[in-house]
C-alpha cells in the first residue's frame, strides 16, 4: 500500500501498525521499518522486507525509561541512570527479557534491545499505540540506513504500508548499543552517543564514599564495613606510591621539577622530603603534580567499577578535599577520636614516642575542620564493636539515601 504520509499522520500510523502492518518511522539517527514488537507475523514481515537474517535480534523503540523494567528484569541500577541522562536519545540498552515479552524480536535470544527515540512524531506514536515497536532501520540488509522518507521509499516502493515522514534525521548515525545483560558492560556498536559519555554518566551515577581522618582515628574498621557492603576499595595514599613505580610521566614531572629524587628507578622519599617541606612552593608543586595523577588514576578506576556493574565506591585519602574526584564523593566522611586515643593508637601502629605521635597530630587537620567540610562524623571512641555497628547504621542509611 505505501501510503506516503508527507503531512505526518501519527493516527493513520498507528492504525497501520494496529493492524500488523509496517510504518517506516524518524528517529534523530536513521529512519526505522517498525511494527508491534509483540505482533510476531508483523515482525516476520520486517525479517522478509528487509532481507534480513532471523537470527538477528531486533532492537524496540519504547516511550521512555517506565519501559525498562514494564519489558526486562534483573535491570542494574546503571541502565535506569543511563536511560535517565541519556533518553529520548542514540543509546540502545541491551537487558535481559522477561520471558513472556516481545519474543518474536529476540530472534531466539534471552536479551532484549532498548531505545527511547529523541523525534517528536515517533515518541507521540509510541505514546499513542501503548506497546512497542521493533524497529530496525528502514533499508535493505547491507544497505545505507536511510535518513529521509524519500530514500525509504526508493527502497521499498509498494512493500510497505506508510511512511510517517518527520524530515531528514538530526544525526544520520545509528544509535550506540551497549549490552548492559551482563558484566563488564560493553558496547556493541559505537554509534552516535560516544562509549566515553557512557563510561562518564555510569561513573557519576556510583555512590561515592569519601572517607577522611586523621592518623590514628581508626578508619579501618569504617573502611572494612564499606568493603563488606561491595565497595571498590580507593587508597589514594597506596595509589600514589604505586604511581611513583608504575607511572612514567609522573616519574618525568618530579624528577623535571626536583632534580635527581629516583635512584634505581625507585623514589628517594628522603631526598624528595628534603627539597619541598623546607619550601612552601616546592611543597605546592609536589602536591600539584601527584594529585593530578591520583585523580587520574582514581577517576579511571571508578568508570572501570562502573562498566563492571559496580555501584558503590570509598575513596580513602587524609587530604581527602584536596583532590577532585574527593570534592565530588557523593558524601564525605570523618572519623575522628579523641587526641590521648590517637596517640596511644600510633604510638602501638607505628612504634613511635608520645612526642612524635602528638607532633604528626598537630600537623594535620583538627576534628573542627573535619566538622566543618564533610557531611558525617563518626567520632570513634568506644570499643571496636559498637563503632562498627555505627559504622554499618550510618553507611546503610547513606545507601538509602543515595542508592
């Protein structure tokens, strides 16, 4: 019949699609040959039309995010952010089906493919027709995937029933398709939505523990909790010295800036702590240059905890808002004791006298400013089981809160 619809004609459309029928519909990407996902002789009609493989799965255009889990289970908390930032838009979620939906489009499989176009006229369809559409694009298998409604019609003539014309498609490129069924997360086309700002929302999506103190508080047993709760474990402290081994541009920026600190490949800390803490400048300058490092490091560690699934992550680091990736923790942290438990704690931990132990404590940050920049204070002053079960009351109700 292919009745062209050049005034967009969103109910001849959905009759058309009502009745099993096949609608080439804009998307922002490329036009796609659509019919009802849950119709399956109207699916097979796309597979002939198209020439196209049946085992090839198909992917549906739903009318926004509430369709996630109406037609998939078992969705990760990642796929509702995703869908969140980057819906109506060129993302395609990859999840695992409920058995009973839309079988006739999974060629087979258990996963289904998701995608909440950003076009106007096939999101007004969507919204009117109340079920989804398959729809993959509206071209011939091996073909260029058209993006205006005269080059479908040059490809399929009289072979289908209607074209909803919305003008040449934004973006001319197929959307990303990220398989989000199992981990690690991965992209199996690149398309219009680049796998960075994908990698970049899963990141911002992590709940992000920042956890700071100061020597001698007793952040392990708040670190442990946190551990136990599925967190990615982030020392900044261990980071940095591990980047003085591994990281050969951190390597080059310290030896530019202070001279000879490397011997045999390895840092010199005492030839390192002898040029910068008696120079305020060459103290800024070491901070500087390792923080930027460290943040580097950190932020490439949380984006690979959130394309593994993860959700949940603790950055440890005393000068915990001195860098970035601290700034941005979701909630921040303090443990705090009483100074005379402090200097007991180091003084057993690293074998040190009262004197030096009090000296390290007065060069740090008082319980006053903790108290002042972070959101939480767990003051660690009993015994080690009651300050966990504060710990596990605390960190749960922040998961709560921000999960």
């Amino acid at each position: 019949m292919d009745e062209y619809l050049t005034k967009p004609e969103i109910s001849a459309a959905a009759g058309y699609l009502r009745r099993g029928g096949l609608v080439a519909v804009p998307t922002e990407t490329v036009y796609g040959l659509a019919a009802d996902a849950r119709n399956a002789d109207a699916v097979a009609r796309i597979f002939e039309v198209k020439g196209r493989p049946e085992a090839k799965a198909l992917s549906v255009l739903v009318p926004g995010p509430e369709a996630i889990e109406r037609y998939c289970e078992r969705v990760p908390e990642g796929a509702k952010a995703l869908a969140e930032r980057f819906w109506p838009g060129p993302l395609t979620l990859v999840l695992e089906s409920k058995k009973l939906e839309c079988e006739a489009v999974r060629a087979g499989g258990e996963t289904l493919g998701l995608r909440c176009p950003d076009q106007p006229l096939t999101l007004a369809l969507l919204r009117a027709l109340g079920f989804p559409l398959a729809a993959p694009s509206a071209n011939p298998s091996g073909a260029a995937s058209p993006t205006t409604a005269e080059q479908v019609r040059a490809y399929f003539g009289g072979r289908i029933d209607g074209v909803l014309d919305g003008g040449a498609c934004m973006l001319g490129r197929e959307s990303t398709i990220l398989d989000m069924s199992r981990t690690p997360y991965r992209v199996l086309r690149e398309g219009a939505l680049p796998e960075a700002e994908i990698e970049t929302a899963l990141r911002d999506a992590l709940t992000v523990v920042g956890l700071t103190g100061g020597s001698g508080s007793g952040k392990t047993t708040a670190l442990k909790v946190l551990e136990r709760l599925g967190a990615l474990m982030l020392d900044a402290d261990q980071i940095y010295h591990e980047l003085t081994v591994h990281s050969e541009p951190m390597q080059n920026e310290l030896t530019e800036r202070f001279g000879p600190v490397y011997r045999d490949g390895a840092l010199d800390r005492k030839a390192l702590a002898a040029v910068v803490f008696s120079d305020p400048e060459a103290l800024a300058d070491l901070n500087r240059i390792t923080h930027k490092y460290v943040q580097d490091e950190i932020e490439r560690r949380l984006r690979v905890h959130a394309m593994n699934g993860g959700t949940l992550a603790v950055i440890d680091a005393i000068g915990l808002l001195d860098i970035e990736a601290g700034r941005r923790a979701t909630v921040k942290v303090a443990v705090t004791a009483p100074r005379e438990i402090r200097v007991e704690r180091l003084m057993r931990r690293d074998h040190i006298s009262a004197e030096a132990a009090c000296a390290r404590i007065d060069a740090q940050r008082s319980d006053e400013w903790f108290r002042a920049h972070c959101d939480y204070l767990l003051c660690n002053d009993v015994d080690r089981m009651t300050f966990e079960k504060t710990c596990i009351e605390l960190f749960t109700e922040v998961l709560h809160k921000h999960g």
